[in-house]
C-alpha cells in the first residue's frame, strides 16, 4: 500500500520542503541501538541495550510492566536523551543530528495525540504540510490510509468526538503520511476492534514487505507473534534474549510452542 522512503531522501530534505531529489541515501539499518543506557535518579531505567532492526523486518519488543519497552521507544524517537550509548537511523545519529534522523521514522505513541477543534482530514493534512508532502501526494495517501482503516467517512468531523479506536487509526495514518523508512508504534492495538487489528496487521506487513522497518512495542502477544519477524524480551531493563520464534524455542529449557509460553520462561517473574 505505501512504500518507505528507503533511499532516505526525506532525511536529506528540510522541515517544510517540497520533493527532495534522489539520493543513495545514509548507510545502515533502519534502526541500531548500540548499548544505550537510561538512567532516571534512583533507578535505572534502561540498562546496556544493543539491538537492530533490518528493512522488511517487523520487531517486537515484549516485557512486564516497567522493563523499559516505553523507554526505548522515547529514546528511539528523541523524546528522551540517553545516559549513554546511541541510536542510529541509517547510519544517522538521532541524537547528534535529530531532524535529519527524525525525518525517517513515522511514530504512535500509547496515547495517540491529536487537535480536539479539527477534523481528522485537517489534522491529518497538517501534520502532511509539516513534512512537506506535497498536497496532491497527502491528499492520495490520505484517502488511501483512511480507506484502509473504513474511517473515511468520519474525517470530517471533529477529533473531539472520535472513539479511542477511531484516534488510534488516525495516529497510524498520520504515522505514515510521509513514507517513513521505520515505523516506531508503542502499544498498536490498543482500542481496536478485531476487524481493524486485522487491518493494522495487515498494513504492517505491507510496509515491510516494502522494505521498511517496523519496532513496536506490545503486551498483546498474540498479535506480536502474528506479525512480528524477530521479538526481544526486555526484563529490569535488560534485553535476556531475542530472536525469531524457532531460535526462541530452541533456547527454551521447556520447549514452549507459543509466544506466551516463551514469553513466561524467559521474561516473566523469576
């Protein structure tokens, strides 16, 4: 459905810019993390992270409450500053070099964001203009996204009035108005019926299929391990183990055959 922008031409182009023109674009994967700390007075938050997500690879980082899943995704997105360590979006460090790296990533946060007064076409067409997609060109993609979801009818009325669902598929359409190369989502599926978690599966895949790179973060396992190429379990900070369901269960002293059952060997309360 929508293709990232995987010659990174969004990162060489300005906040309010037209089409960038071709570029090669910076070298590396859509996203590393190369041992980042977090550190909040009193505790720790994050603790010597390293991991990678490739193109067409979707990435799913699961753990208890409090194991430092949203803290990643803030570092990630330069919400936070890291104590120590770096992230890296193609090559680009997000932290030296924050809008050209930011440029990149399409975000949703666990509590999507979005203006009361407007609609949702207006909003949708705002956040376009700041990433300076062309009118036309949101205007397509926005129609397209908003069919995907089945909300194209409630696009002009007010926020205000939207469901919790409803605002969830408007910060994924949003997300992904300005071809991102990584999609960084905290919590996906939150409020969503089963038909629009189908829809929101479905439209991740196409986006990696397409060569981009997905890192979310969920406790809905079952829709992790639906989508996801690769997990990393996150405990007290630490990342104990990560891979794709086979080298999982391999490593598993019990053998569990669901993402559950890893998840509580590896992952759970010691």
């Amino acid at each position: 459905m929508f293709a990232p922008d995987v010659d990174g031409r969004a990162a060489a182009a300005g906040p309010s810019s037209g089409p960038a023109g071709p570029s090669s674009g910076p070298a590396g994967p859509p996203l590393r993390l190369d041992r980042l700390t977090k550190q909040f007075p009193g505790r720790r938050a994050l603790d010597d992270l390293s991991l990678a997500v490739d193109a067409g690879e979707i990435y799913a980082l699961i753990g208890p409450n409090g194991s430092g899943k949203t803290t990643t995704v803030k570092l990630t997105t330069g919400l936070y500053r890291p104590t120590s360590g770096r992230v890296l979006v193609r090559g680009i460090d997000a932290h030296a070099e924050p809008e050209r790296a930011k440029r990149l990533i399409g975000y949703v946060p666990d509590e999507p964001f979005a203006y009361d007064r407007m609609s949702g076409r207006e909003f949708l067409h705002l956040i376009g203009e700041l990433w300076g997609v062309p009118r036309a060109e949101r205007t397509c993609r926005i129609d397209a996204l908003a069919g995907h979801f089945r909300i194209g009818e409630l696009l002009d009325g007010d926020v205000e009035h939207y469901s919790r669902g409803t605002r969830q598929k408007l910060a994924l359409c949003a997300a992904m108005l300005h071809a991102p190369v990584l999609l960084v989502i905290d919590e996906p599926i939150v409020g969503l019926d089963p038909e629009s978690a189908i829809r929101t599966r479905e439209l991740l895949r196409d986006f990696a299929a397409r060569g981009g790179a997905v890192l979310l973060c969920t406790h809905t396992l079952a829709f992790a391990e639906a989508v996801c190429h690769r997990v990393g379990m996150l405990r007290s900070g630490t990342l104990v183990v990560e891979g794709d369901l086979p080298t999982l269960r391999g490593k598993a002293e019990h053998g569990g055959a669901s993402l559950e059952d890893l998840y509580l060997e590896f992952a759970g309360t010691p």
